[in-house]
C-alpha cells in the first residue's frame, strides 16, 4: 500500500515547528508547561477548554491543530480519519498531580486526565474526528511500530494521525503526522514525504 | 480468518475458566466485600476483588519472591492458561506476539511503595514495574513470547483493541499466533479517581436498571489465543471460536461521558458487522458494556436501538458477575462470550429488575440455556471516546 | 452576599481553570451550564469541591446539586442558606 506523510509538526524545547518551518518559540528559560500556553495564544486558537487540559492534552492539540486545519488535510471525511498516538510515560505527570490532591480534596478534573489516551478524545472532540483510535505505551519512539500499525489500517480508512506525545517532569515531546492513501492524494502538490519508518524516524529525529 | 483456540481467565468469579463457568450458570456473582485492598473506602463499597492476596497469586502461578505486581501477576496467569488451553507447548514454533492492556501497570505497587522509597530508598524495583507496559514486558518474558510485544492503553476498551489489533497481524499474515487481551488490579488510585467522579454504586451494581447508581470497580485479566488458519490445520487444532468482526471509532463528545444517542458506539458496532459481513439480524446476543452509570447503560441502549431497530437481540451484561475490570474487560467480557457460545447459554444481567424509562429495551436477566448462539456482539467502550466491539462466532 | 458573589467567582475561575475569564465577565444570574460559562458534568464536580474545600458544605448525589448550581447567585444563597 503506498502511503504519503502530508503533514507534520513538532513541540521541542519550547519551538513548535511545522513542515520544518518553526511556528513559534518560547524562551528557554520558561518551563514547558507555560510554553504550551504561550504557543495556544500565539495561535490565536480562541478554544478556552484547552486551559482545563491536562499538558498531555495541551501537547496534543497543538501538535494536532497545524495539521488538520492545512487545507490539504480538512478534505478528508472525518469518519475516515484514525488517530494512533504514543508514549513512554503515559499519564504519568498527571497521575502523580492527582495522587497529591488524593490526601485532601481529590480532584476530578485532574483524575479525567490519569489515562493517556484522553488526548486523542480531546483531538477528536475539537476536530469531530470519530474514526478508529489507539494509543500504544511503548520504552522509546517506535516508528515501525507507528508505519505497520498505519498501513494496517489505511486498508479500511482514509487517513491516520499519527505520532509520538510525552511529557515529562521538565520536558515534552510532541511529533505528530498526518499520512494518507497514495490514491487519495495530489502528488502534485507540495513536497509530499513517502511514508515508511525511515522517513518517520528522519522526521523525528531532525 | 482468525480462530479462537486457546482462553484463559482470572476474576472475581474465579482463578480459571472452569470456576468462572460455574460462577455464570450459577448466577453467583463475584461483587462483594472488599478483603486486600487497603482504601479508605473499604468498608463503604463493595467491588469484584479476587480473594487471594499477593503471595497466594504469586503461588497460582508456582512462583515465590517474584517481585512481580499484582496487574503482572494477573497477567500472567491468565496467559499461562490460555496457553495452556491452546495446548501450547513451544512460543517459538511459529511466528508468536503478545498484545497486551492495562491502565494501572505498576499503580497498585507504587502507590503502597513510594513513600517508603522516598524515605528509605528501599523497594526500588517497582520502580521499573510501575510503567504501562512492564507487565506485558515481563509476561512475554517469562512465556519466551519475543515476535512482537507490545501494550495498548485506552480505557475501557484496551483489551478489545489488542484484540482487534492481534487479528489485524493474523489477517495480514505478520504473526501467525497471538496472545491478547488485558489487565487491571485494584488500586486505591482508581477507586479514588472513580469516587471523585461519583460514578461509583455503594451497593451492589444495577446495570440497565432504571435505578441504577453507578458502577462497582473489578480486577481481573483474560487472554485470547488468537491462530491463523494455517496454523489451525497444521496442527489439527480445535477452536472454540471464531473472531469474526471487530470495529473501533472515537464518539467526539466528552472526555469521560458517552454521547446521549451513542454516535461512538453505533459506528464501533456498525464496523464490526460490516468486517464480519453480517447484517444486524443476525447477530443472536449481546454482551453489553453496560456498566451500571446512569450514562453509559442510555447510551448504549440508544445505540442498540439504532443498530438493531425492532429486532433487539438478547443482551445482558455480565458486570454484575466481575464487578468493571477497566483495561481487561474487554477480554473478561470475550472470555464470558466465547463460554457462551460454546455451552449455548446467555449469562443474566444480574440484579436488575425496573426497566429504564428512556427505553423499551431490558436485558435477560436469568439464565437462558439452549440459546441458539451462531454470532455474539461483545461491546467494550472506554473514556477518551473510545469506543470498541467484537463479534464472536460458532465455528 | 455580594462579597460572597465576588468571592464565589473567583474561586470558580481558579477551581474550573477558566483562564480567560475574569470576574467582572460572569454575570452573577447568568446560567453557569448549558449557555453562560459553558460548564460541563466534570465541571460540576469541582463545584462541588470547591463546597466542600471552601465552605465546608458536602453535597452528597450531583443531581441533587443541579439547582444549586444554577447560577453564581443560586450557589451565594445557597451557602448562605446553610451558615444559618
């Protein structure tokens, strides 16, 4: 099956780059999760439930909101659209946040937040995606993982989302994509990257 | 086409299939007293949690000092059954995986532990079983499963998209064999997450009833054999099913919440019927997600009702028995659904007695035997819009 | 009461992580779910943290809470019906 990345964008080290273009930065300095707040207004996203989100969720809708709102990809029917996300630390740094409000007064917002594949629900809420979605825990960024499991289901939908979102104590790391069946594709347009791991990891990586 | 040949299972309603089967055609539930767990809501909720403590697991499984948690543990002796069952004798003989879910992993050490462990710097390996997928790491380790492992974590559903994802493998002729299903100890985090949520019952769960409260958490795991066709007649394997269909879609409404009319749950059900080619008439049960909340129990029925229109299957669910297995039961659920087909029964929806007002639907509520089950649709739907299900059939 | 109702509002902002609003935007009968503040049910169930954390008040079924919530003013006289 031959499958085309149309898009993609990534958060590290407080850059939000897409298609290798940086988008917007943040000093240094400043911890991630303020970041993620200064990207969502540099945006101009104008969607307040992004504040009630864990960074998790934040991550992933920025990530998300590049790519699917690119005239390329609004094309494809919602229906037909898979997210497949990943990490290595799951919810981690809102399980622990939970837990400290476990002694006094348990919150449940945070505790909506303590399963990692809340984020492609937030994706799906805010872009009314309602094809498959999955959500694979793996130790590090597995790009065949991400490429077989993709092209498994491109044999019964349009396109997939796919990617790599994890948050750590100090940092995070976002990288998604957006592949689509060769045939459903204008290969006329822009620079389209053929889809297989090693261009996954190539993406990733630089 | 892929076959169902080997099943193991651990729960509130029994250490294997044979007490488990017991438990359903005696209508015995597994929801009760809370013995293990050290909560603060032990003595004012009721749940399925598995009599035995973690050494008495750990010896099930002829294992002593294995540092191995309670979700691992679980694991693995469900997977040593169903192994087992499908009389398994060497992992390597064919290309083998093992898919597996969990949303707790290693929650129910770390959080007795870590403070010790701050404290004193003692019990550091928990900290290495406290991630996802170390469980599943560890079981495919100790069975000698290598071909591809991996850990699938999306709520309620997880089991039911290893499944989906082991039969992908089979069908695309990547593996040839597959262990799936899933896993979930009881944990004071999730029962004081699912308290803050108030979606807990105190008593005894109703699902589908109109008076129901909530639902009552469950531990447990269970795991699937799932073999190729090739391999069936290779070794001249008996199946004990078939899994024929199986669909997922997101329902883009809430993060926790299910859509009032179940648009996530009737595209999952619709895919499932159309991978396995069958029109909903001819779907003969249902074992329903049907957790007991007020929310998921309309929602569900609103998406059975759009399906299946005026010819309603049978349908019950079994959560009454295992109490909500979260990450397993998916798996739980299929174990149940594949029992039923094979000894032509439809378990009951225990305790549940004043039909919803929202619906005309009501499930079964005794046991039905001489059930003609030729395809069975087992529904699992998680937080996060996830929405899974699996249709099973007579060989 | 008023004091109360300016408390109130934020406290719910903070309680509800509602970062782009401010004070003087909520109005104190304007509906909280629904239109208004837009709340949803897990936003509901802070509220009825914020009772408990705050004000000492535990609420004990949601449904039960739905007229309370209402409004800023309903859940001020509410409070203020429970000090007494």
């Amino acid at each position: 099956m031959s499958a085309y990345i149309l898009s993609h964008t990534k958060i590290k080290n407080n850059c939000l780059w897409h298609n290798g273009k940086l988008i917007t930065q943040g000093a240094e300095t400043v911890a991630y999760t303020g970041f993620l707040e200064e990207a969502y207004k540099s945006l101009n996203l104008s969607y307040p439930k992004f504040f009630k989100m864990d960074a998790l969720s934040k991550l992933g809708v920025l990530c998300a909101e590049q790519i699917l709102v690119d005239e390329n990809i609004s094309q494809f029917p919602k229906e037909k659209t898979a997210i497949v996300l990943s990490n290595r630390n799951s919810s981690l740094q809102t399980d622990m946040a939970y837990s400290k409000t476990m002694s006094g007064f348990p919150s449940p917002s945070l505790f909506v937040y303590t399963l990692p594949n809340i984020v492609t629900g937030e994706i799906s809420i805010k872009h009314k995606i309602t094809g498959e979605n999955a959500f694979f825990i793996e130790p590090a960024f597995n790009a065949d993982l991400l490429h077989n499991y993709t092209e498994l289901l491109l044999q019964a939908t349009d396109a997939v989302l796919c990617g790599w979102l994890n948050v750590g104590e100090k940092t995070c790391e976002g990288f998604l994509y957006f592949v689509a069946k060769q045939s459903l594709t204008d290969e006329k347009k822009i620079n389209f990257i053929k889809h297989n791991p090693n261009s996954i990891t190539q993406l990733y990586i630089n | 086409m892929v076959f169902v040949t080997g099943i193991g299972i651990i729960s509130a309603i029994g250490k294997n299939v044979s007490e488990t089967l017991s438990s359903l055609l005696e209508s015995c539930t597994g929801i009760g007293k809370i013995n293990h767990l050290q909560t603060i809501h032990k003595d004012n909720y009721v749940a399925g949690e598995i009599n035995y403590s973690l050494q008495e697991l750990e010896g099930l499984g002829g294992l002593k000092n294995s540092n191995y948690n309670r979700t691992t543990l679980l694991s693995l002796l469900a997977t040593q059954e169903a192994l087992a069952s499908a009389d398994i004798k060497d992992v390597t003989a064919h290309r083998t995986g093992f898919i597996s879910a969990s949303s707790v992993g290693g929650m129910c050490h770390s959080e007795l532990l870590y403070k010790d462990f701050l404290e004193h710097k003692s019990h550091e390996n928990f900290i290495d079983t406290h991630y996802t997928g170390a469980h599943a790491t560890d079981v495919a380790k100790h069975f000698g499963i290598t071909d591809c492992v991996t850990t699938i974590s999306t709520a309620c559903s997880s089991a039911a998209n290893a499944i989906m994802l082991g039969a992908r493998l089979i069908n695309n002729n990547i593996l040839d064999r597959v262990i799936v299903g899933g896993t979930d100890a009881l944990c004071k985090f999730t029962f004081n997450g699912f308290n803050t949520l108030m979606i807990l019952d105190k008593e005894w769960c109703k699902p589908f009833d109109n008076n129901r409260k909530g639902l009552n958490l469950g531990e447990g795991a269970a795991y699937l054999v799932l073999e190729s066709e090739r391999v069936v007649k290779a070794e001249n394997k008996k199946s004990l099913a078939i899994l024929s269909g199986y669909g997922n879609a997101n329902d883009a409404f809430h993060q926790t919440a299910s859509s009032p009319d179940g648009q996530g749950a009737y595209a999952a059900i619709q895919k499932a019927l159309e991978v396995a080619n069958l029109s909903p008439t001819k779907i003969d049960y249902i074992n329903a997600h049907g957790t007991g909340t007020a929310n998921n129990d309309s929602s569900e029925a609103a998406a059975i009702q759009s399906i299946f229109k005026e010819n309603i299957p049978p349908f019950s669910s079994t959560k009454a028995f295992t109490g909500h297995t979260l990450a397993a039961a998916a798996s739980i659920e299929a174990v149940i659904t594949i029992l039923s087909i094979q000894h032509k029964a439809i378990f009951p929806n225990l305790n549940c007695v004043t039909q919803m007002q929202d619906t005309t639907l009501f499930p079964v509520t005794s046991l039905q035997k001489n059930a003609v089950l030729n395809h069975v649709l087992s529904n699992s739907f998680g937080f996060g819009g996830n929405c899974s299900s699996l249709i099973f059939s007579k060989n | 009461m008023e004091n109360l109702i300016e408390n109130l509002k934020k406290q719910i902002i903070e309680q509800l992580n509602l970062a782009e609003v401010k004070p003087e935007d909520i109005d104190p009968s304007a509906p909280l779910f629904g239109e208004g503040l837009g709340l949803d049910s897990i936003d509901a169930l802070e509220l009825i943290v914020l009772l408990e954390k705050n004000y000492g008040l535990k609420i004990q079924e949601p449904k039960d809470a739905k007229h309370i919530f209402q409004s800023v003013k309903t859940l001020a006289e509410y409070i203020t019906s429970q000090k007494k």
